[in-house]
C-alpha cells in the first residue's frame, strides 16, 4: 500500500476501479508472489496484468467470457459455449478455483490442466478443509436421514434428456452432481424447465452446463430444525444430504416444513 512498507491489499479495498472475485484472486496471486519472493524464493514477481472471466446465462447455451483487460495489450474477448476455466464454478483463480476443484472433487482434463510453475511449500495445515456443508452433529430434533429421500445421483457429462428421464422414473424433482463420488452440483426440474424453454437440445446439453455449482448442502447428522432453517434463509426447495462428501440424499423443503409445524408456526 502507499505510503507503507510490506503491506498488501487485494480485492474490493483496493483503488482498482473493477471488483471481482476472480480479479481478486489474481491480485492475491501477485501480491504472494512478492512476499514469497522478498522471503527468498526463487522467483521474478511480475506486474499485475487483470483478466476478467464471466459466465452468461442466456436462457439457452451458457455463454463463457474472457478478455484481457490490462490497457495496450490489445487482446480480443474470446467468447465460448465450453467453459473457458477450470473447474467452471464461481469463484475463478489460477490457483485457488483448482484448490477447491480438487476439495470437491473435480479434477481437470488433460486438455483443462494448465502448465503452471508452482513454488512448494513444507508445511501442512494441521485441519482438514471439506466442501460447505453443515455438520452440526447435533441431537436434539429428528435427523435429516429420517425425512431424507434416497439421492438420485448423475454425472456432470450425463446430457439433459438422460437426467430428465431418470428424474420422470423416480419421480423426484432434483438430481445431485456427483464427480469421483463428490457433489458438485445439483440439478433441478426448474433447470431443466429454463434449458428446455431455451430450445436447447436434451440429448446434446450436459449437466455441468445448466446445474448449480457447488451447492449447499448438509451432512447426515444435520437435525431437520438445522436443515429448515437454512433453508427458509437461503430460498433453497432442494438440498442435498452428505456422508462425508458423498451424496446420499436430497431433503425438500416442504418435507422439512411438515416434520416441524408446531415449532416453526408453519403447516402445509
């Protein structure tokens, strides 16, 4: 910062006039490159140069953005139906979107990986990181896996029509992502209604293109008062049971409501 020796910002503090998650990330990246390198690590900082990524949902096809936006490189947008990025979820950084790619389970291609230097560090975090999910372990109340029905899970490339199909079988009205045996999404009659009304093609448009990334989700200790108050908070109709990080049953919200109507003043 200005002014101040050895002291860093990144993200929306800053001065700089676009705020973004991913631009922050980039930001970090340069900034611990000049740490690592005024502590001694063999490496040449370079300049912060901002690359802003963006997802489009157009009703159809998702649209991916990127453009270089450092003024005088002159670089064009590229624009893409195929995720541009990987893992294709929210938050993009070179480093930290793999990190929580491969927390979730969600590895790169070969195509996808990106050749990248990357400088080793020998100490361990002494705690285990797990995807967003509430493990509360409490017992007090009914237990989601009482009112939990069993999860119909599909895979990130299965098409629409496969999952729509499925969905129609079981009756149910949402599926979990699941990647290496990891959610990584959930897909809704809701998204597939919005892909359909797009006129996308059923047998062509795959799942990780219309699911909801990294959603939220609870694990099978969860009590149902946890899981009804998160979701009332969130506006979730569908949420996803956990073992580990393995999904094994999806909760709706009308389910929940039913199991505490005295408690919460609600009756359906």
């Amino acid at each position: 910062m200005r002014g101040l020796e050895d002291v860093f910002a990144a993200g929306d503090i800053t001065n700089f006039p676009l705020k973004q998650g991913g631009l922050a990330a980039q930001q970090a990246d340069t900034v611990a490159a000049v740490i690592a390198a005024g502590a001694g690590s063999d490496l040449a900082p370079e300049p912060f140069r901002p690359v802003l990524r963006g997802l489009l949902l157009t009703g159809g096809q998702p649209r991916y953005f990127r453009q270089e936006i450092t003024r005088g490189l002159g670089e064009a947008a590229t624009i893409s139906p195929e995720p541009l990025w990987w893992p294709p979820g929210k938050i993009v950084g070179r480093y930290l979107a793999p990190f929580l790619g491969a927390v979730a389970g969600v590895e790169a291609s070969a195509e996808q990986a990106e050749s990248q230097a990357a400088v080793q560090v020998e100490v361990e975090l002494e705690f285990p990181v797990r995807p967003a999910a509430i493990d509360t372990g409490g017992t007090d109340g009914r237990s989601v896996a009482e009112l939990m029905v069993p999860a119909l899970v599909v895979a990130p490339e299965d098409t629409l029509a496969e999952v729509s199909e499925k969905m129609r079988a079981a009756d149910i009205g949402s599926a979990a992502v699941a990647a290496y045996g990891h959610l990584v999404g959930i897909l809704t009659s809701r998204d597939l209604l919005r892909a359909f009304a797009g006129r996308v093609h059923p047998s062509e448009a795959r799942a990780r293109e219309w699911m909801t990334a990294e959603p939220i989700a609870v694990s099978v200790q969860a009590t149902v008062e946890e899981a009804f108050l998160l979701m009332a908070e969130r506006g979730i109709h569908h949420l996803p049971v956990v073992e580990g990080e393995r999904p094994i049953g999806m909760l709706g919200f009308r389910q929940a409501a039913q199991a505490r109507p005295a408690r919460f003043g609600l009756g359906f």
